[in-house]
C-alpha cells in the first residue's frame, strides 16, 4: 500500500473512531514519514491525551519536534 492510501485509511479511521488510539498513531507515523511534522505534532499529541504513557508517541512526537525546530 502508497503512503497516499495509508494516510487516507488512518485518516478515515481516525475520523470514524476520535477515541481509536493505534489509529492517530499510524496516521501520525504517516504524517511523519510524508515529511508533515505540523500534522504529525497533532496525531502524536491526540495519542497522548488518549494514553499519556504511550512511549513510542512521546519518541515520535520529540522527533517531530525537533524537524520544527522547537525544543
């Protein structure tokens, strides 16, 4: 599967399911490999009010940070 359909399915999945934790992540991931860390930011930060100790979304969303230039 392209990247363009796997942003569109865990869009779709994030949109059906506001709550679905595992989707924003993989959406987030995507955003991130697409090189849209503004997008990604917001998809690892929504992850993170739904599970604060979801590791790999506090990683990424570092990573994230950093492509901005934020600290």
């Amino acid at each position: 599967m392209e990247n363009q359909e796997r942003l569109n399915v865990f869009k779709n999945m994030a949109a059906a399911d506001p709550e679905n934790e595992l989707a924003h992540f993989s959406l987030g991931k995507v955003q991130f490999e697409l090189g849209d860390a503004g997008a990604a930011e917001q998809s690892f930060r929504r992850v993170l009010e739904l599970n604060a100790r979801h590791s790999q979304a506090h990683r990424f969303l570092g990573e994230t940070l950093l492509r901005q230039g934020k600290k």
